[in-house]
C-alpha cells in the first residue's frame, strides 16, 4: 500500500453510477470526475516553523470532497487512488 509523506493524503476515489430517472445510464465519458473519495491513508502532518508536526484535518476511514484538478491519479490492482495534500480536502462528508 501507499504511505503519503508529510501532509499529504491517500483516497480511493468513489465513483457514483449515474443513472436518469428514465432508466438510461450515463457514459463514462459522458461524466464529470468524481470529486468524492475515501481516505485510506494518511501522512504524518506538515512541520511547522517551531519544528513541531500539524495535525491532520483528516483520518483514515472518512469521506472527503476535494478539489475538482487536485492531486495525482495512481491505478493499483484495478483500484483508482489519488495522492492529494490535505488542503485539497475541501469537506469531509459526515
């Protein structure tokens, strides 16, 4: 698996299959990227300037909004990942 290094984040992004109320289904090339994901990996946290680690706003396990051009996209065992920095988190979704 990946480990993300200082303040960044690894997400597995959530696809939402997108049907119209008529039953029909919308192409992949039809669709927007999803902005959605999964955290499944987190880094240690940024230094600050007195040379003490930042939290991470978020953890292992919640689902987050993010920037719609963030990060960089990695394909392991057919599993879409993104690699982003936390402060393309825009929203965490509860």
């Amino acid at each position: 698996m990946l480990k993300p290094l200082g303040d960044r984040i690894v997400i597995k992004v959530i696809e939402d299959t997108e049907q119209t109320s008529g039953g029909i289904f919308i192409p992949d090339s039809a669709k927007e990227k999803p902005q959605k994901g999964e955290v499944v990996a987190v880094g240690e946290g940024k230094i600050n300037d007195k040379g003490e680690r930042e939290p991470m706003d978020v953890k292992k396990g919640d689902t987050i909004l993010y920037a719609k051009y963030a990060g960089t996209d990695i394909k392991m065992d057919g599993v879409e990942y993104k690699i982003l920095s936390v402060k393309d988190a825009l929203a965490i979704i509860e």
